[in-house]
C-alpha cells in the first residue's frame, strides 16, 4: 500500500528503516509518569498559591481561579509540563533540525498549510451543514456581522494554536517513537489509539465538586492523576473513542506521507475551526443528542464516524502527495 512502506525519515535516533528499537517508546513511558507525577504535586501546589493571593490581594482573577474545579489544575499543569519537557525529548530522539521534525522540505510551508486547512474546512463545514439541515442543531437568531468576524477569527486563532502543538507532540514525536519500535501499519494503529486514549477525558466524577479549595490536601493530586489515567476504563464511550481513533489515523497518514508537519496542522486546525466557532453560536441540547447525529462537536455521533471513515480511506488508499518537479541528479 502506497505510504506504508518503512523511510527513514520518520524513524528515530538517526537509524535506517531497516533498523527497529524500543528505545523511543521507553523514553515515552518514562516521561508519561514521571510529568504525571510531577503535575500531581505541582497542581495542589499551584491551587494553594491561588487561595493564598486570593485571601492577601483579593481581586476578580484570582477569585475566577480558585472556582476552578481542581482536576483542571492538575489537567494544565501536565499540559505545561509535557510542553516543557519537549526540547529535552527532541535531543533524545535525535530531532535536532526543522527538516527533520517536518517543518520544512521541498515545497513552502504555506502550500501545505492551506491547502489540508482548506480540506479540514470544507469537511468540517459539510459535515455540520447536514446536521443543520436536518435539524440536529440550530443557530442563534441574533449574529451580527461583527461578531461572526470576531468569532471566526477567534476560532482559527484557537484551532492554529491546538493544532500546531498537539501535532508537533502526537505526529512530530509520538508517532515517530511507535514508527521506530514497529512497522507502518502498525504504528499508525498504536498511535492513533494513544491519540485517543490521551484526549479521552472525562472531568465528570474525577473530584468531588463540592470540596472546599481550602480542604485540597498535597496528596490529592495523586488521586487525582490516577482517575485520569485510568479514567477511560470508568467512563468508556465507544462512538467517542472510535471517532477520536480515527482522526489521530488520518492525521498520521497525512503527516507519514507528506513528510509534513505543516500539512497534519493544516488538516487539524481546518477541522477545529468550523467546530470553534459552531460551538459559539450553535443551539443545541446536549442532553438530548441523536446516538446517530451526535452533536456540532463532531465527535459523539455514528455519523461523524462514517464521515471519517471517508476521509480515511481516500488519504489510505487515494491520496498520493506531490512530487516536486525536474530532475534529481
């Protein structure tokens, strides 16, 4: 199958692709605890200095802080961490140039860029301009022209900067470190998987909402860390899992046959853009949501699935990536 056979490009530590090593995945499963462990400390830590400013300097910042529930404290502090973190991940890994991680090769940046943005897009906007149609969702009546502008710009603002961090992380790196222990195919199905498993969050019943900020022990990051790595044998949810699935596998195609880090971010944030800014002015009862339809978010619904399957599919089958034109000598 075009695209799966092993290139050396995305394999680790300067090795060949005939060479296969382990090393990669332990370096992730030994950073994935140790940050972990790291954020279970930093965030009550974090969640006490914030009580502290609040009862010296009160003011409305700090007062919208600490009504933050804690699990949100503990979910930023492994974000912060793992961003931190990943320079020293790069040197392990022998990632040491923009080619390399994929920012850069034979055509400019921008083509791949706008071109997988605008197919994220106008997948995301047929998508949801079905469900409009058959009233799954509504908008609301009173939009202003100002504010559409607003929110679309918010939007890409939000989407470009999710979709170049999560793929720098998830593609640029994590990938790679299955590509280097495994075969393509096999790689690609691992780390969708983690892909997944690693967005599946449920903050519902990971912390008693109730607790007082000030009754929030050094210990109970620990708890709170655990839940969230175990949460999703607790709160599994099929359509959830296999929708999140099956973007991490279109987006790793992408990336392992273009060569392109800039092409997997285009196609990310052309896909959250049109959901960012949906969500803002989208009418919907989520508690009433269609097991089929699903909702505006595109990823709790039978539907979006099959929708995804299709672009699966044509980047697996389909899609050939551009060769750069003259000759090579």
């Amino acid at each position: 199958m075009s695209g799966y056979s092993r290139d050396s490009f995305h394999v680790l530590f300067n090795m060949d692709e005939f060479q296969f090593s382990m090393r990669g995945l332990k370096i992730l499963l030994t950073a994935f605890i140790v940050l972990h462990l790291i954020a279970a400390f930093l965030a009550p830590a974090a969640y006490k200095a914030m009580i502290w400013w609040n009862a010296s300097w009160p003011n409305s910042l700090n007062d919208y802080l600490i009504g933050k529930p804690f699990p949100e404290y503990f979910d930023r502090a492994r974000i912060l961490l793992m961003l931190l973190s990943l320079p020293w991940l790069f040197i392990q890994c022998r990632l040491l140039s923009a080619r390399k991680l994929g920012y850069s090769g034979d055509f400019p940046w921008y083509t791949y860029f706008l071109r997988f943005y605008m197919v994220g897009v106008i997948w995301a906007v047929c998508v949801l301009g079905i469900l409009l149609s058959v009233g799954v969702v509504a908008v609301e009546s009173s939009l202003t022209f100002g504010g559409l502008m607003i929110g679309l710009f918010v939007a890409f603002l939000a989407a470009f900067l999710i979709g170049s961090m999560e793929e720098l992380m998830f593609r640029g790196l994590f990938f790679r470190m299955f590509y280097t222990a495994f075969t393509p195919a096999i790689s690609v199905f691992l780390s969708s998987l983690f892909f997944a498993y690693v967005h599946f969050k449920q903050p519902k019943g990971l912390w008693d909402y109730d607790t007082l900020p000030a009754e929030v022990g050094w210990l109970d990051g620990l708890s709170v860390g655990f839940r969230v790595l175990t949460g999703i044998t607790v709160n599994f949810d099929l359509v959830l899992f296999l929708n999140l699935s099956l973007l991490g596998y279109v987006l790793t195609v992408v990336f392992m046959k273009t060569k392109s880090l800039w092409a997997a971010v285009g196609l990310h944030a052309g896909l959250v853009t049109p959901i960012s800014f949906f969500m803002k002015i989208a009418v919907r009862d989520l508690d009433q949501q269609s097991l089929w339809w699903g909702t505006f978010r595109l990823a709790d619904g039978y539907f979006s699935t099959a929708c995804l399957l299709f672009i699966a599919v044509y980047f697996s089958r389909l899609y050939r990536p551009r060769q750069p034109s003259g000759f090579s000598f």
